[in-house]
C-alpha cells in the first residue's frame, strides 16, 4: 500500500526546497494542496508520463499557477521528463519550471497559468470540446473520446469575475466530466479573504447547475478521493469540490498566514517544517519507496495500451472517422483546403460585391465552415451584428440529460451562444484550442476586445490558433458614440506579440484574412470588420501572379501589405511622387484622393495594409518594393496614429481623441476621413 502521507510530504518538501534556493516563489499554496493531489494523481487521473500527448488523457489545470511547484513536483515524482534538475531550476532562465507553468515548455503542462480565473476557464474550454468531440466521433461500443478534466483553483479565481463567466456556461452545457477542485484556504496576499470575499462559493456553483460535494477536509486525501469518484458518477453536471485547507500545511509557524503565499519559508522555518511533518531527508532528496508510489508510468502505458486496442477496433469499424479525428488533433488542415482558398478568394473577386466586411466575414465563413467541420464558432450574444453564424454551423444546444443535441441530418451545434461574456468566450476558446480537434472563433465588437485583452495575450503567448471577430471597428458605427467606436483598439491589439490582426478591405481581403488565419497553426488572429459597406478594390491586371517577388494582385494580400493601384490606373504615365498607406474602410478614400490629386497632375501609388503585424514579417526587399525609399509616406486609418510613424510616414490622417455620437457620414466628415483631406494632406506633405 502507498504511503499517502510520505507522498504528500515529497510535494511539501519539494515546493519549500525549489521556492528557497530560487529565493522567490509560492510555498504556500502546493503545501495546502498536497493531499489533494496525492488523492487525484494518485487514484484517479488517467495519464501517460511517457507519452504527455496521448490522445484521451485527462487534462490537468493547476488555475491557481502561483503554485507552480505542485504541479512540477507531481510530473517529476510520476514520471515525466522533468529531471530533478529542472527542479533545483526552478525560475532559472531557460529552465522547464518557470515561475508559472507554461504550455510548451514543460512536459504534462496543459495550459499556461497564472492570470488568475483563466486556468478554470480555460478548463471549461477542455471540457467542452471532449463533449464535442466524444458526441460527434464516438459510437456504440467505440468510446475513443471519454476522458474527465480536473482544475485546482483557489480563492484568487474565484474572485476573477472570468470565473462567474466560464462556470455558469459549464454548467449550462452540462459538462458533466469537468471536476474543480477548489483549495478553500481563506488566505491570500493581503491576508484573511473574509472581510473582502464573503461569497457563499458552494451555494453559488449550485446556482450555476454544478454539482457542488463538500466542505471536506481537503487534508484528508482518501476523503477527497472518495469525493472525487462520486464527482465522475455525474452524468449532468460539473462538480466542486470544496476542500478545506491549510495554506502552508506542516509549517509550524507559516501555515494559515499570508506570509506562506508568496515567499520562501526560510532555512529555519524549513528545518522546523521537516521535522512537523516527518521528513528527514535532504533538500531535492527523495527516498526510492516515495518515488515507487508517485510513479505512474506503467500505469500510464497500460491505460494507453487498452485505449489503442480500443482504438484499434474503432478504425477498424470505422476507419473514415478515426483518420479524421487523427487529423483534427494533430491539427493539420484537409489537403484540398488550399484550393478552397483558391476559389473563395477567387469567387469574392469575380463577384466584386459590395458590403461591410463583417458580412465579406460571413461569406468567407460559409466555405471555410463547409470545409472545416472543426471550425467552432460563436458570439457575444452579438451573433446578427458579428454575422460568425453560417449554415454549416448549427447552434450548440445541450438537453436537460447533457447530451449535445442533433439535427435530423445526426450534426450537433457548431456556433455558440456565448452570452454577454467576452473575456469567458476568449479564454474559453483558448481551452478549446489546447484540448485540440478544434478551431474556435468568437465574435463581439472590437471596442469590447478590451475585456477579452488578458485571454488575447494567453492566446498569443501560448501559441495558439484562435481567431476573435472583432466587428463595429471605427467611427463607422455612428450614433453609438464613443463608447463604441473603437480608436485605440486596432494600434493597441498590434502590440501584442505573435497575435496577427487584419484589418481588410474588401471580400477578397477578408477571404484571405480567414485563411491566412486558419494556416497559421501557432497563432492567434484578431479580424477588425466594419458595420458600414466598402465597395470592392479593384485588383489591377494581375489577377494571381505566379512571381514570388510581386507587389500586387491578390496572391500579395497575404503578404499584408501590397501595392493596390499605380498612377497609371488614374492616367498619369510617371512615377509616384507619394504613397498612400492605408487599411479597411478608408482604402476606397486613398483611391477617391488619388484620382482627385490625378486631376492635378500628382501621381501618387496606393498601398493597401490589411495587416500591419503580417507586412513586418516580410523580406527587407519585399517592403522596400512596396514602399520605395525616398518617396513621401502618407497613411490613413481611423484610429490612433502612434503606430503608423514606424513606416516612416510624414503624416497620419487619423484620430487622437475619442468619437462622438452622430450619422457615419457626418463622423467622417466631421474627423477629416474624406478623399478631399486625404488629398489635401498628400500636398501638404509634398509642399514641404
């Protein structure tokens, strides 16, 4: 039998010894939380250490990330290739234990943690796509896809209001094998939590449809794995698991205190520690019998074997399905999706329509949904104004036994009601994405983007492919006022690194903005999309060039930035005196001021920049062709200016200050987006 209390020690001694030698770090929460995990990883997570990407594995969320040192010390015990080096390096530059775990970087991470509410959510994410996914793929006899998700979280995320978003969608779709732990301490950085968070947690939850078990005494390890199995009976709901405890636990001095949180317990505090809690052993020094009960790897090798052989069967009666849930995982794209590229951006030119680009969206999203049935989408509860619903995805709708509903054609939901949470959609997709099998994207209007900025930035910092649509992007959306009307949102999602923002023009720009966006497998993308209608661009004579060093036409779109229209198109045979930078709705103004500044004999080329963030990656050679040294730079965007003088413009038309509430004309009129002022300011420029 397992020496359950040793087990809990190991973590213990680990997490004090990692947070003393790195000087810095969280003791306080992996010591509280010990028991818990013996009683998780020890009885019930079904996991493979060699193997850290087996397919039906059940996911592991430490959403309480400070306490990194749990999570590290249970992959290092059970087997994974996280050697006690790693441990002795922990916050060290470089090394797999960073300060907070990291997707990527340490094997059995499943998501990057640390922002506090969006471990849980990102957890709800999980737990919907095995849903999903087991609904769509499994049959009779064949349960290929049937794996739980468990998250740790404390205090800190329940406080996060992203925790009330997330964990009232959980259980509204019945996400029946999502079990949340919840480490009930009653402790944080400043202190006692009662004063400032007097929240009943488990009435609550039960609020939101959870099955809530507990208080238990969450240092009682075969007492929260009793818990836990009663959890995996849910056949209908989400269940908390409320756990009392001890921050700090075995510290003689620190537990129950603020000041076990966030730093190291001290040389003395540690000797004391050891001694209260049994364990006489070196710092990072483990006995074999402790490592012989944490170790999960032939455990984990048989449960993948009887999966496979489970598997084996399932592609035997149904080979079809299984290559394309292999493909969906691995999150490789159909092979014959680049010819749906080809023709839909090829259709959007012949058809050269003339709408908002929200709807140019849609229409780009009516091919690629046909053609990738893992394309999950969704809104705001803006769904008639994001226009991301189509007629391949249905709504995600789920019946009072939790079993995702079907059409008469056997297709479950596909587009989610999302409900006014922006920030739970964000970070919920992120989930989606790590689960895999799954591309999500959500719509809302871009000056909302601001709630949703911290699950962006995970996105991005994850490497993550999720697409956001970000609709009502300016001034263009009138009587709103300046509530609504995005200024700052455009410049300020660009700084993000590793996110790609598009702003496009047209349908054809749009199309490939969705596809460039569904290619890249290891990032997100934010598409800012007008209200208002933009006529169609012309694309000149070459249509799809087959030249890698071409400047135009619509195989350069999805370079970023392309050269859109020449002076010869406004009939002057000379060279341009001035570029024209300029993105989305104000594009066709660069081209009504061309031809205005063609009327006097001022040849100017105009430059569409779909997206800035894609232009920067390209060659030096390929940007100098678009933006020829030594010529005058002008860029026009209804928004923020700061970001454009790095193109070394001489001027900017766009807005410093907030909107007003008035009729779009008159906004434009009103702000200088007219051809006239364009014109006027390329001469301002050329005067000089």
């Amino acid at each position: 039998m397992a020496n359950t209390q040793q087990m809990a020690s190991a973590i213990r001694a680990l997490a004090m010894d990692a947070v003393q030698q790195a000087n810095s770090g969280h003791p306080g929460a992996p010591m509280g939380m010990a028991d818990m995990a013996v009683a998780l990883w020890g009885d019930h997570l079904r996991h493979n250490p060699k193997n850290p990407h087996w397919l039906n594995r059940d996911r592991f969320v430490l959403s309480n990330g400070h306490g990194s040192m749990l999570i590290y010390a249970l992959l290092h015990l059970t087997g994974y290739d996280l050697p006690m080096s790693e441990l002795k390096n922990f916050r060290v530059l470089h090394s797999k234990t960073a300060g907070h775990p990291e997707v990527g970087v340490t094997p059995g991470v499943e998501t990057t943690t640390g922002p506090l509410g969006q471990g849980i959510t990102n957890a709800v994410g999980m737990a919907l796509a095995e849903k999903l996914l087991a609904s769509e793929f499994n049959r009779e006899g064949h349960n290929v896809v049937d794996h739980h998700t468990y998250a740790f979280m404390g205090d800190g995320c329940l406080m996060e209001g992203i925790s009330h978003e997330a964990c009232s969608l959980a259980g509204a779709w019945r996400l029946n094998k999502l079990i949340a732990l919840y480490d009930d301490n009653g402790i944080s950085i400043d202190g006692q939590v009662a004063p400032w968070f007097a929240d009943n947690t488990p009435e609550r939850f039960k609020a939101y449809g959870w099955q809530v078990i507990g208080p238990i005494d969450g240092h009682d390890a075969a007492a929260v794995s009793r818990a836990i199995a009663t959890a995996k009976l849910s056949a209908d709901k989400p269940t908390l698991i409320v756990c009392k405890t001890s921050i700090g636990k075995g510290s003689p001095n620190r537990a129950d205190t603020a000041k076990a949180h966030g730093e190291p317990l001290g040389a003395e505090e540690i000797a004391l520690t050891r001694a209260a809690i049994g364990w006489n052993h070196a710092p990072f020094d483990v006995p074999k019998e402790v490592y012989a009960d944490w170790n999960a790897a032939a455990k984990g090798k048989a449960l993948e074997a009887e999966w496979k052989t489970t598997f084996a069967a399932y592609k035997a009666a149904y080979p079809a399905l299984a290559k394309e849930l292999l493909r969906r995982m691995a999150g490789e794209l159909p092979k014959n999706f680049a010819q749906s590229v080809v023709d839909t951006v090829i259709g959007a030119h012949t058809k050269a329509e003339t709408v908002a680009s929200r709807k140019a969206s849609q229409l780009a999203l009516e091919a690629f949904t046909a053609a990738l049935p893992e394309m999950l989408g969704g809104s705001a509860d803006l769904t008639g104004s994001n226009l991301t619903n189509t007629k391949s995805t249905p709504n995600l709708r789920v019946d009072l036994a939790g079993h995702v509903v079907k059409n008469e054609a056997g297709v479950g939901g596909r587009h989610i009601n999302y409900g006014v949470r922006e920030f739970g959609m964000a970070a919920i997709m992120n989930g989606v994405a790590l689960h895999g099998g799954f591309i999500p994207y959500g719509g809302t209007f871009l000056t909302f983007s601001d709630y949703s900025r911290n699950a962006i930035r995970m996105a991005a910092l994850m490497k993550q492919r999720v697409v956001h649509v970000f609709t009502h992007d300016s001034i263009g959306l009138g009587e709103d006022g300046p509530t609504h009307q995005s200024i700052e949102h455009a410049a300020s999602l660009r700084l993000i690194p590793n996110l790609d923002v598009w702003r496009p023009a047209d349908t054809a720009e749009t199309a490939v903005a969705w596809a460039v966006a569904l290619q890249n497998q290891h990032k997100p993308t934010a598409l800012l999309l007008s209200r208002q209608n933009l006529p169609y661009l012309p694309k000149g004579e070459a249509l799809v060039s087959q030249t890698a060093g071409d400047i135009s036409g619509l195989d350069a779109i999805n370079k970023g930035a392309y050269v859109l229209a020449e002076p010869s198109e406004v009939g002057l045979k000379k060279k341009a005196q001035a570029v024209i930078l300029a993105t989305g709705s104000e594009v066709h103004l660069a081209l009504k001021a061309q031809a205005l500044l063609a009327e006097k004999k001022i040849a100017v080329r105009v430059v569409s920049v779909p997206s800035t963030t894609t232009f920067d990656r390209q060659s030096v050679a390929y940007k100098s062709a678009v933006l020829p040294a030594g010529i005058p730079r002008i860029a026009v965007e209804m928004g923020s200016t700061d970001g454009w003088w790095k193109y070394g413009v001489s001027a900017v038309v766009g807005i410093d200050t907030y909107g007003e509430s008035a009729p779009a004309p008159v906004l434009f009129k009103h702000f200088g987006f007219t051809p006239e002022n364009v014109a006027e300011t390329v001469q301002a420029v050329l005067a000089k």
